[in-house]
C-alpha cells in the first residue's frame, strides 16, 4: 500500500463572512482518504465536502455519522475519514460566519 499527504490550503487568513473553497483532490485508485481541517485564533464558521463524478457538479456529501459536515468555534482540528469514495474528486469548503484566524487543510490518502 501507499500513502500520500497534502497540504492544499497552507495558513489562509480568514475573517469576516469569507468563503475558502479547496482546490479538485482527484480521487483515482484511492481506496480511501482523510481530510484534516485546522483552524487557529477566534474563527467560527462551517465547513463542507463536496464531490464531484464528472468535474463539472459539485454535490455536498451528505451527512452521515461520520459527519461531512463540521462546525468550527475557535482554533481546533477536524478530521474526516473517508472509504468507498466512489466518484472522481473531492473538495473543501469552509465558510467563515465571524472573528477571524487561519486555516489549513490536509489531504491524506492510501492506495493500492
């Protein structure tokens, strides 16, 4: 098996009523993947993956237990743990509500 990282959002200011949107994770020959969100300072707000099967419609991935939706109050981590993602990319979506501080994401994926 292999295993990759990336960083894709790297300590983005965010404040106000912000949006930050990831760019396209392909997912080809992914047997899973993990997304780790990580805000510092005062930042509230929500952030939300969205998958796409043929690069052009972007779907929020629906709620699920394992939650692919995160409301985020303060500096902190989120993690979302992905198998079976069955479709072609995967983004992220974080929309500030107020305060402000940075964001970072990581993707993180094993192969075969």
């Amino acid at each position: 098996m292999k295993f990759a990282s990336k960083q894709i959002v790297s300590a983005t200011a965010i404040s106000g009523t912000g949006v930050v949107t990831s760019a396209a994770i392909p997912l080809d020959l992914l047997i899973g993947y993990a997304v780790v969100l990580t805000t510092t300072g005062a930042a509230t707000g929500s952030a939300k993956l969205q998958a796409t099967v043929d690069g052009l419609v972007w779907v929020d991935l629906p709620d699920t237990g394992a939650t692919a939706n995160a409301t985020v109050s303060g500096a902190g981590d989120k993690l979302w743990n992905v198998s079976d993602a069955f479709y072609k990319a995967v983004r992220i979506i974080y929309t500030n509500a107020s305060n402000s501080g940075t964001l970072s994401i990581s993707f993180y994926a094993k192969s075969t």
